[in-house]
C-alpha cells in the first residue's frame, strides 16, 4: 500500500471549490425552479409568474452560465478556476440584464399601459448566486484588473440593456418614472446628510483619536462613548435626542437631529482608527525622529500621519457605508431620505417602491466602499503597502 | 567635546545614573558598557537630552545643553539605534535626507549628500537610494541607519547598540567598516554596546558601568591590563589574552613577502618557484592575481600526479581582510585547521599572509601591552 495514499485523498478532495459550486447551483435553482418575472396588471394587484423562456435567449444563456459554472467549480483548478468562475458570474449577470430586458418589454409592450413586469425571487437569487460566485472567484486577491474588468462588464450590460428599452418596463424603473422628481431629491438629501455627517465626523474624530493616543483619559471616554454610542439602536437614538434638544430649545425631528446621530454613528470608526493608526507606529521611528531632532509637530506631519493615515481612511471608508444605511433611517424624523420611499413603499404594501428606496441605497454603499478603498490605496505609501500576494 | 558633570537620573526610588562624571575629547570613540540597566542607555539620551537628568551638568562643545532648545541640540548630534528605526514610508534616500531637510537644505545638496553617503556605508546609490526600508536585509538597514545619523555631518555621533541586530558575521563587517569610516572622519562618538569585544575593538576609551556607576574609565587596554576591581576583572572576562588580539589588526603583523606561484605553472615550475629546498608553501594565483588556493612541496616527495600538490580553496571563505583583527585571523585558522592564513583584499587579491607564529611574534615582542600579557597573571 502507498503510505501517502490516505493523505493524498483529501487533498484531492479540497481542491473542489464547494463555496463556487454552491454558489452555482444557488443561481442555476433560481432560474430553473423559481418565478424570474412576473407580471403585473398595475403596482398594487399581485402578479402572475411567467416561464423563464419568456426572457429569450439571454434565458438560455443564463442557464448556461451557471450549470458552467458548477462545472468549472468541481473540475478546474488554481487561477484559471479564479478566472472562469469570475467569468460565468459576469455572463450569468449580464444574461439576466437582457433576459429581464426581454421578458419586460414582450410581456409589456405598451409603454402607455400600467402594466409591469416585477424581479421575480429567482432573478433576485441568480444575483445572489453571481454574487457568490464573484466572491469565490476572488477569495484570494487576484490582480485588480481583472475584478475592474468584471464590474464593468456587468454595469455596462445592465446599462446597453436598459438602454435598449425593455428594462424601463420593469416595475421598479416605472415606480422611477412616477417619482423621479422626488427620487432626485431624496438621493440629494441622502448624500447631504451623510457627508455633513461624514465632515463632522473627521473634524471632531480625528482630533480626538489623535488626543486619545496621547492622552489616556481622552482615549478611555472617548472610545467607550463612542463605543456605548453604537450599541443604541438608530431609531431609539432619534428617540433619545430628542429630550436633550428640546432641552436646548431645538426641534426634535428634521435635518438636526438626523446629523448629530449620523455623526455620533459615524465618530467610533472614526476615533477608533485614528487612534490605532497613531499606536501602531513602530516605537523606533519615534524614538528616531525625536532623536534626531523633529518637534512634536514635525513627527505627527512628517512620520506618524503617513503611517497612520491608511487606518484613518479605513476608518472613514467603515462610517460611510454604515451612515449611508443609517440615512434611511432618518426619513422617520421627517427628513427625505432614500428611506421616505421605503417607508412609503410599506405602507403601500408596493414591493416596487421599497425597492426603489432600497437599491439604490445599496448601490451607493458599494460605490462609496470601492471609492475609498482606491484612496486608501493611493495615500498608502508603497513602503507599507500590503501586497496582493 | 562632551562632558558630563556629576549627572544623575533617578525614577521615583531608582537611582539610573548616579553621579556620573565623564569626559570625551574631541575625535574620540567612548564606549559605555556595562550589564543590562546599568545606565548607558540613559546616560546616552540624556546627552540629546531624550532623557532630562535629575541633577548634575552637561556640556556638548563648551556649551551647557540646557541653554540649546532640543531639537536644535539634536540636529547636531548624530543617532543611531539599535532598532534603527528607519520610517517604514520614505525610501532610503529620504530617510537619510531627514535631518538636511530639517535644516531647510535645497535639493541638489541633500541628494548629492546622500549619494556621497551611500558610497560611504558600502551600498550602492543606483540601487538603494529608491529601495523602501522593508526591502532592506538587517545589515542593509544599520547601514542605513547609520548614513542618516551622518547625513547632516554632525561632530557628534550618539550610537545605541547600532549592530546588535544582526547576525554575528554581519556585525563584525558593520564594525569593520565602522572602523574605517571613523579613521577617516574622526567624529566624536559614544557608543553603548553590552559587547566586551565590540567595545574593546572599536573604543579609544571604555567606560564601564554598573548600576548607574561609573566603575572604570579607561583604555581597552587599560581595562584589561588594570581592571580597577574585580567586577571590571570579571566582566572583560577570562579570555582577556584573547581579546588583546582584537586591537591588533592583520595588516600590522601580516608578512607581505609571500612566494607565489601562477595557477598555469606545471608541478616542477611550481616546485622550483616555490623553492622546495628552504620552504613548504608557496600561493597559487591566477593571472589578476586572486589567491586559488596553495601548493605543498611535500606532495612531490610522493611523486604524484601535477595536480596534487595543489590545495584548492575558495578565497572568500579561506582568507581574511587586512583591516581584520587577529583575534577573528586566529579564529578563521583554528577552524579551517590551517597554520597560517592568506590576507587578500576586497576582490581576493592576494597581499599576504598571517601565520600562528606571526600572532605568537605579536604577543612576544609587540607593543609593551602585549609583551605584558603573559605576566599580568603572576603578579601578586
């Protein structure tokens, strides 16, 4: 017998990338088995589904894309695995661009018409399969390019398909031609309020986690505030505000309130990594610095926060996302956020109109994630960047 | 150039440095040793006043460092650490141009500078100066570190274990070239070490410290010759004769007037060269020069084949550097079992050779230190 036998056979067996295939079959059982489209006669009746064959060729390639992509899951290896998996999750995307593009416009020719052709659940877990598949394929970092390539491709066949025209049919861009006005509005308010928050949120944090590295009473109050900040639920914070402002004599919902708890949100990530960014500069180089005859001043500028900035950015890049959907939350103290159309979508119970408040909220947070991830990248000096392998 | 004046340093009930008294003349390499937490550390940050003394007076060049701000004090005195320190995010050459730019120097000088000072620790301009301080090796990086607490061409130099990082092989060619850079620049230097023979090798004087005392403050040899108690007897140790050697460099012993022999010669011109009749060995060169390896006339007796009186060796490892010093000559023979060893430069040129008898010559009839040697035992 091969003494290496016994060890060989796992090994083996781990080389099958379970997570990408899963991943494929996720979004191959949403096609096949689950409604893709549904049609509806206007947004507030409930819809019929149709068959996936409806969405025309680009259906069939969606299968394909994804039964290739279980197969390239158990059969391939290493980087081109990587690769191929990052291409089947592009084309299953894609396919569903066209293939809802297509169902949209047959099923509901008439622009004129109320009637809507809705996301079905198995569109929306083809998309959650894709996405799975991405996040396999790019498990261990894989060069830039090719994951830049990939989103392209993606936002660009999701834009050729609604330009195209089927896609305005859907139900949730015709929920956008009803409100585009306030749509606009919303996502402008959306946008003020996290960057004034944002704003407030770097000129009060980074000063205090600069004054909490050096001082320890500043470091113990502030992080566990801001720590004890962040355990208060988004809305019982609106709650809580507002005593202490009628207190001031200021009013207890509108814009005011929204950005201070916005900015009490956004201060831990804040402080947090700007006082580990200082703490983790190597001992040495201070001692150096001083030593070789840099004030205070000069050290904090010159040394300490080219060192600490990346962490800082980090920082800023966590509390964006997190203010961003925190946003939403403050349509309920009367501002108009992304989430009035939310708030107004429950209550109409049209699905459409939730959607409307709620991917772009998403798509904003994906965009504002990548945003600072590249400026994270490019004040990083390349003496201490982190390598992608 | 420096003086210290009754300084102390005390940590709530803990005396650092307790009444420390201390001169340094201008050119001069002063050593502080000692246990670990015997002060020398402290004594050297309270010179760049890193560390404030409780009481006591420092001068640096006639001048009371409390009277100069401590950035202005610390831009004229040279640092160099044992954890180097160098900043992760500048690459070499910024972080040797530090203190020049502190000093508002344009950059035509601080990049001239810096490729004067590159050249000067032995790294290659083109190469290093674009390198970051993570792509550098242990020794690499002391170099650097030591470049940049010359950048702005102090008087004074304050060294911190500055090659106690490294591999043991390593330090000794960082102290070797230490020692040449310091013969041609003459700074005044202190330098903490907890390494007798670094101290011993490198110091105009050694001042050895123990709990926050001075307990001697003289010579290498002074400290060997007349160990003022017997913690100073003990701590230079009982290879005290061995550590005599590490004064002493191949070059001032070496016999320069060595047979050689080219590596093209058949046997019998190497016999005759190698004048078979009054000597056994003669070097065995190649045309530039470079030492292959030696021929042994005993083999000929033998009436082998042409190749086998010739005895290969591979210069970088089987010789030693002029500048060496006759403790790590010594060492390299007991190793390889040889009774003498070549002396080549830096590209394996043969200059000559150092033979045991040639060390046992130094002992005998050297300088008055090394003639002592083998008596200072017997004295009473």
């Amino acid at each position: 017998m091969e003494p290496e036998a016994p060890t060989s056979e796992p090994r083996a067996a781990s080389t099958v990338d379970r997570v990408g295939a899963a991943a494929a079959l996720i979004a191959l059982s949403g096609a096949v088995l689950l409604p893709v489209y549904v049609l509806r006669a206007n947004r507030i009746v409930s819809g019929t589904d149709q068959p996936l064959a409806v969405g025309g060729p680009a259906a069939w390639t969606l299968v394909l894309f994804a039964v290739g992509a279980f197969a390239v899951a158990l059969l391939m290896r290493g980087r081109s695995r990587e690769r191929a998996e990052l291409a089947c999750a592009v084309g299953i995307l894609a396919s569903l661009a066209w293939a809802l593009a297509h169902a949209a416009s047959s099923l509901a020719p008439d622009p004129a018409s109320p009637a809507r052709v809705s996301i079905g659940l198995g569109a929306w877990l083809a998309m959650a399969g894709a996405a799975a598949l991405w996040f396999a394929a790019t498990r261990t970092p894989t060069d830039r390019t090719a994951r830049t390539g990939a989103a392209a491709l993606v936002a660009a066949s999701w834009l050729a398909a609604g330009a195209w025209g089927g896609l305005s049919r859907l139900s949730i861009l015709r929920e956008y031609t009803l409100q585009a006005n306030t749509f606009w509005n919303e996502v402008g308010t959306h946008l003020a309020l996290v960057g004034i928050s944002l704003g407030l949120a770097v000129i009060i944090g980074v000063p205090l986690g600069i004054l909490s590295s050096r001082v320890r009473w500043v470091r113990t109050v502030s992080l566990s505030a801001a720590g004890l900040i962040q355990t208060v639920p988004s809305l019982a914070l609106l709650g809580l505000l507002v005593l202490p402002l009628a207190a001031l004599g200021l009013p207890g919902i509108g814009p005011l309130p929204g950005i201070i708890a916005l900015t009490l949100y956004a201060l831990l990530p804040v402080v947090r990594n700007t006082y580990l960014g200082l703490t983790q500069v190597d001992a040495s180089a201070i001692d150096a610095g001083l030593g070789m005859g840099m004030t205070r001043l000069q050290l904090l500028r010159d040394v300490e926060a080219p060192l600490a900035l990346p962490l800082v950015v980090e920082g800023v890049r966590i509390a964006t996302v997190m203010t961003i959907g925190i946003a939403a939350v403050v349509a309920f103290i009367g501002v108009g956020t992304l989430g009035v159309l939310i708030i107004q979508g429950l209550g109409y119970q049209a699905d459409d109109l939730i959607l409307l408040g709620a991917v772009p909220i998403v798509l904003l947070a994906v965009v504002a994630d990548a945003g600072l991830r590249a400026i994270g990248r490019l004040i990083t000096s390349p003496g201490i960047r982190v390598e992608a392998r | 150039m420096i003086t210290l004046d009754d300084v102390t340093k005390r940590y709530g009930d803990k005396l650092a440095v307790d009444g420390l008294s201390l001169e340094v003349g201008e050119g001069e390499v002063c050593v502080l040793i000692g246990p670990s937490g015997c002060g020398k550390t402290t004594t050297l940050r309270m010179i760049n006043r890193l560390v404030e003394p409780t009481s006591g007076r420092i001068t640096v060049g006639g001048r009371d460092i409390r009277s100069v701000p401590p950035e202005e004090l610390r831009r004229g005195l040279g640092y160099a650490i044992q954890s180097v320190g160098l900043f992760p995010h500048l690459t070499v050459a910024q972080n040797i141009a530090t203190v020049p730019r502190l000093l508002g120097w344009d950059r035509g000088r601080i990049a001239a500078r810096v490729g004067e000072l590159l050249s000067l620790v032995g790294l290659d301009r083109g190469a290093y100066a674009t390198k970051y301080p993570r792509q550098l090796s242990g020794g690499e990086a002391q170099r650097v570190g030591v470049a940049r607490a010359l950048a702005a061409d102090p008087p004074i130099l304050l060294m911190d274990e500055p090659f106690g990082a490294v591999d043991p092989l390593t330090r000794e060619r960082l102290q070797a070239e230490f020692a040449r850079i310091q013969r041609e620049l003459r700074k005044t230097v202190i330098f903490v070490t907890h390494d007798v023979d670094e101290a011993i090798r490198l110091a105009d004087r050694i001042a050895l410290m123990k709990d926050g005392r001075l307990r001697q403050y003289d010579t290498p040899e002074g400290l060997l010759d007349h160990p003022a108690d017997k913690f100073v007897h003990d701590f230079m140790g009982v290879d005290r004769a061995l550590k005599r050697l590490v004064r002493v460099r191949v070059d001032s012993v070496m016999n320069a007037a060595v047979p050689t022999i080219d590596e093209s010669s058949s046997p019998e011109v190497m016999a005759d060269r190698a004048s078979c009749a009054t000597q056994r060995f003669a070097y065995v060169i190649d045309a530039e020069g470079v030492v292959q390896g030696w021929f042994d006339c005993r083999a000929l007796e033998g009436g082998e084949q042409a190749d086998a009186g010739v005895t290969r060796i591979d210069w970088r490892e089987s010789t030693v550097r002029p500048d060496a010093s006759l403790k790590e000559a010594l060492s390299r023979m007991l190793e390889l079992g040889f009774r003498s060893i070549a002396v080549t430069d830096d590209s394996g040129h043969l200059l000559g050779d150092v033979a045991l008898s040639g060390i046992e010559g130094a002992f005998s009839e050297g300088d008055s230190h090394i003639a002592s040697a083998g008596t200072e035992e017997q004295r009473p």
